[in-house]
C-alpha cells in the first residue's frame, strides 16, 4: 500500500535526471560554441596578418622590380628593355606557379587550415 508514496519519489528522480541531462546538453553547446568561437577568432586573426604581410612583401617587390629594372635599362642603355626582362622573369614564375599549383600552394595550404581547425 506503499507503492503510492514511491511513485512521487520515483518521479521526482526522473524529472532531476531530466534536468541534469538538459543542463548537460545545454553546457556541452555553449563549450562548442564557444570553442568554434575561439577557434574563428584565432583563423581570423591569422588571416589578417597574413593580409598585411602579403601587402608588405608586395609593396616590397615592387621596389626592389624598379631597382633591377632600372638597373638593367642603365646596364642595356636601353629606357624600357629592363622593365621588359623583369616582365618576362615574372611571367616565368607565373606560369611555373599555375603548372605547380596543386603541389605548391593546394595541397600546403588545405594541410595549414587542417591543422589549424583540429589543433585545441
């Protein structure tokens, strides 16, 4: 004649494990949330400065493409071939580059993002 006096009990340790696992899921989305937020955070940073170096060396090149071009006009007595020759030495690399691309800038940089988005 007990029995009714255990179902309440009974119930109120279903509705605390209830609760518990609704506090549980609810703790576990806001630490991923969290994570992915850290991690984005972290990515984005990254990216920027990788940005402002990638300007940097840019504007670097180009100086340093004048000078040689410069350069060789004064060596070639020639106004405009220096400007011509370090065209063409670009125009080299970039077709290096696009023949290359898969093993020098594909598969480097889908391993860099891997190992950034799995890294804790």
């Amino acid at each position: 004649m007990r029995p009714e006096i255990q179902e309440p009990h009974e119930h109120s340790k279903l509705e605390e494990l209830t609760d518990n696992l609704k506090s549980y899921i609810n703790t576990l989305y806001e630490l991923n949330r969290l994570k992915a937020i850290d991690k984005l955070s972290s990515m984005t940073a990254d990216v920027t400065v990788y940005i402002i170096l990638l300007l940097l060396f840019m504007l670097i090149l180009s100086f340093i493409s004048i000078g040689t071009a410069i350069w060789i006009n004064i060596c070639l007595g020639s106004s405009f071939s220096g400007f011509f020759i370090v065209a063409g030495v670009y125009v080299l690399m970039a077709i290096i580059v696009v023949a290359m691309k898969s093993k020098i800038i594909k598969v480097p940089v889908s391993n860099a993002i891997i190992k950034n988005v799995l890294t804790d």
